[in-house]
C-alpha cells in the first residue's frame, strides 16, 4: 500500500475513529477490528512483515535494526533471541493471514529452525547476543570491538520459547525438530524459590538471568507483574518447573514503606497461602497495578500471546486503565497531541526507554520524553511546555489497537500522517520527536514484530494465542490470573 492509498484510506474513517469510547475492554469479543478499519490494518500488517523480510539475513535470523537513513536498509550484524521469536511469529501471523502462502511459511520457519539447531546454547537457553549471518555467539560489538558480557537472557529466552511454541502449533511438518529444541528448556533454572528467611535474595522471582562471567545467576530478579518480563514466570508455570505461588510473590507495588513512584494504596491479603501486598496506584482517578518503568510494551507485550484479559476482569481493566493513562498523558499532561511511550530508538540516534512515570513502580521511573521531564510525586505538575522533545513509538499506539480500537487507530493515522512516520513497503518508523518532528530513521525487529502480532491479534483474535490456551496454561496459569484482584 502506497502513502497515497495509505493517507485516502484513514481519511475516510478519521471521523468515525474520533468517536469511540476508551471503555473497550481487551477481551476478544470487544477488541475484534471494525470492519472499516480491517483493510488499512491489513495494509500495515503486510507493510510492517516486509520490513521484518527486510531483516532476515539467508540463514533465516533477522537482525536487530535496519538503518533506513540511505534509502536501503542497512542490516546490523548483532541479534538477540527476543528478535528471532518476533521474526518467527510474524512469520506465523503472516501465513494465517494469507499474506505468504503456507509452503512459503514452512520455508521459512524451516530456515530459521536450522540455524538455531547450529546456535551454541548452555543450561538449555541460548545466549543474549548472535552474529546476524554467522548465528555464531557474539564476543565482540560490531563497530567498536568492546566485548560482549555473556548473558543467558531470562526475558530473551521466554520471547523465543514462546515464538517456537506457536510454530511448533503451526507448522506439523516442525513439531518433532522444535519438541527437540525445546525439551531442555527448564524455567526452574531461571527460578529462585521464596524463603520467608530471607526474601530479599531469595523473593519467589524469576532471576534476571545467568551471567557466564560469574557461571551463576544473577543477583537481580523480575519482581514486578505487571511487566513483559512475567512472560518466563508464566511459561515456567504452565510447565509445572515453577510453583504457582511465584505468581502471588510478583510485585504490585513495592510495600508502602519502600521507596517507589507513589505511595500506594491496597491491602495485605493472602491467596494460595501467600501473603503479600496487594497494592495499586492512582492517575486521574482510576487506580492500576503498575510495571516496573511505565511502558506501554512492559503492560501489553504478554497479552499479545497469554489472554490474561479473557481470564480476568481485573487484569481487564487493568490494562485498560493503562491505556488511558497513555493517551491521558500525551494528551493532557504534556500535551503532545500524541501518545503510546515504550523503549525505542532515539528519533535523534541512540536508545531510551519512554514510558508515563505514574504506570511504574520504579522511583525513577521512565518518563515520556527524551529530555526526561521527572516530576517527584506531591510536586506540582509542570506546564507541558516543560515536556520537551516528548517521544511517541508507535508500536505501543499499535498495542493499544487491543484495547481501544478506534483511539488507538486515530492516534496511530495522526502520527503517519503529521510526522510522514509511515514508510510504503515498511511500516510505520520506530519513534517520533513530536516538538521538533524529527522521526528515527530505524526499525526494531523487536518493536516491528510487536506490531505484527499486535496487528494479527486485532485482525484475527488468537491466531498466535491457541499454544497459550491449552494444556498447562489451561489447568494451572488460568485459575491463578482468574483469582487475580488487583483492587481496582
């Protein structure tokens, strides 16, 4: 779809995308697309897969960005496992979407299979950084020669299991070669049981990984729920190598008295013979569990594949109130006229993450700017002149498509077309600098393959979910999501 088919087509539903309510909830029934919109969705989702096409070297690994800045993408010798699960699953999407046909799906999920049965790996998961072409083990940076710290990645792996989860649904003729790669995968050795002795190095969290330097695990933990990092604890879960009380040690918020973005409102109550701080923050007058910075990808990223929204009306509204607080925040507080924060690329060079420092519990939580305008709690807010060089990625506005169709559709139509932040034959460019109009000459095979699932979510609810319905995550993960209360 070309930019002028692209700009006729969302002009003719802009005013009906105006008018819908932010109340839609995440559940499949309410996310499914409007049915005008479905032919421009489409557009994005085929634009958005040619530019994941654009990444993947001939072994079948895609590279972590591509510079468009000369016109012809510029591939980047580094890549991480979190990029080959996004090239995966978009790969998925595209085939139940008609966009490849199912033999051309198979080529290609078989290509990348066999590069990564080459992949050094170590405890059953593979390393944070590979070369691109080689799919050997990264030691050095490209450019500068400083080398790589050796991390068995928590995060990284769980997006790669579940990417090879849902191609060993789709693709019979892999199931056997992907049962082999995944069978020593064990999320135990990830986890670090809760010992009421002492919580604080042994909390019932998911470490943050195993650092080779060290030949351990390191001393950090994913604490907080409401982050893409509960994907690994969900995993573990439905596989039965982590006890179902880890979900109940995920953090809320930190207790009140912990530093942390707000004090916070909740209660101690226990669940499962856990007891634990069931607390929640408050923005313009809808409370909500928060992350750990703020992103939009930290709240939504999971639900692209774990229907937590269909299992619980808490964890519904939830992210429902997540969304709004986004749009409230670009719109209201800072003013931008734009919204949807989450780590990107810097429009200027370089990486940040963005997010709304009111959705994480993190003291120094992710703010939406590039000059991060920080407010500490009990200050006044600023004028939103104050939010200078505010950056919008539009693949949290994508996300959000799950949860208010048609907000997130204007908000996403006024980004491509005030900023030309849409590319024919590519997609929509990572970030905007909304005060100077300035847009990232780069795409993230992390946050283009975020777009897709995203957009193959909307466009056909649980094409990539159907590995996340069954089996464990039916009989284990689904009661606990379903018992979840966040107080909201």
């Amino acid at each position: 779809m070309d930019r002028r088919t692209f700009l006729a087509a969302t002009a003719v539903t802009a005013g009906a995308a105006g008018s819908a309510g932010l109340g839609a909830a995440p559940g499949h029934a309410a996310v499914r697309s409007p049915q005008d919109l479905e032919p421009v969705l489409t557009g994005w989702f085929k634009d958005t897969y040619r530019s994941l096409e654009a990444m993947v070297a001939d072994n079948g690994l895609p590279a972590d960005n591509i510079d468009l800045s000369g016109g012809e993408p510029v591939l980047t010798e580094n890549t991480s496992v979190t990029n080959i699960g996004c090239w995966i699953w978009s790969t998925v999407a595209a085939g139940g979407l008609g966009v490849i046909s199912e033999r051309e799906m198979h080529a290609r999920l078989a290509r990348t299979v066999a590069t990564i049965e080459r992949m050094k790996r170590l405890h059953g998961f593979w390393f944070n950084w590979y070369h691109t072409f080689t799919g050997e083990v990264l030691d050095e940076w490209p450019g500068s020669g400083a080398p790589v710290d050796h991390l068995l990645s928590t995060v990284d792996n769980g997006w790669l299991d579940v990417a090879l989860r849902i191609a060993e649904d789709a693709d019979p003729l892999l199931r056997g070669r992907i049962r082999k790669l995944r069978k020593d995968i064990d999320w135990s050795f990830m986890y670090v049981p809760y010992d009421p002795a002492d919580p604080v190095a042994h909390p019932g969290h998911m470490s943050t990984g195993f650092r080779l330097a060290d030949d351990a695990l390191t001393p950090h933990f994913y604490g907080a729920l409401v982050s893409e990092t509960r994907i690994a604890g969900y995993l573990g879960i439905a596989d039965g190598t982590v006890p179902g009380d880890h979900y109940w040690h995920m953090l809320r918020t930190f207790t009140p008295d912990q530093a942390q973005e707000m004090p916070p409102g909740g209660d101690w109550v226990v669940r499962d013979g856990v007891r634990y701080f069931n607390g929640h923050y408050t923005y313009r007058g809808r409370r909500h569990a928060p992350g750990w910075g703020g992103s939009m990808f930290g709240a939504l990223m999971p639900e692209l594949f774990v229907p937590s929204a269909d299992w619980s009306p808490s964890w519904r509204t939830n992210l429902t109130h997540h969304v709004q607080g986004h749009r409230d925040h670009g719109l209201l507080d800072a003013e931008y006229g734009y919204w949807g924060f989450s780590p990107a690329s810097v429009p200027e060079g370089g990486y940040q993450e963005y997010g709304v420092q009111y959705f994480g519990i993190s003291p120094e939580g992710y703010c939406s700017n590039t000059d991060r305008t920080y407010v500490p709690y009990g200050e006044p807010k600023p004028d939103p002149s104050a939010y200078t060089n505010g950056v919008v990625t539009p693949h949290a506005a994508v996300m959000a498509l799950m949860v208010a169709p048609r907000y997130a559709f204007d908000n996403l139509r006024r980004i491509a077309r005030d900023f030309d932040a849409y590319e024919d034959g590519y997609g929509f460019y990572d970030s905007v600098n909304v005060g100077t109009g300035k847009v990232s000459d780069r795409m993230l095979s992390l946050d283009q393959g975020m777009v897709a699932a995203a957009l193959a979510q909307v466009l056909r609810p649980g094409l990539l979910q159907r590995p996340f319905r069954t089996g464990g995550f039916r009989r284990t993960l689904k009661p606990l999501l379903a018992k979840e209360d966040f107080g909201i």
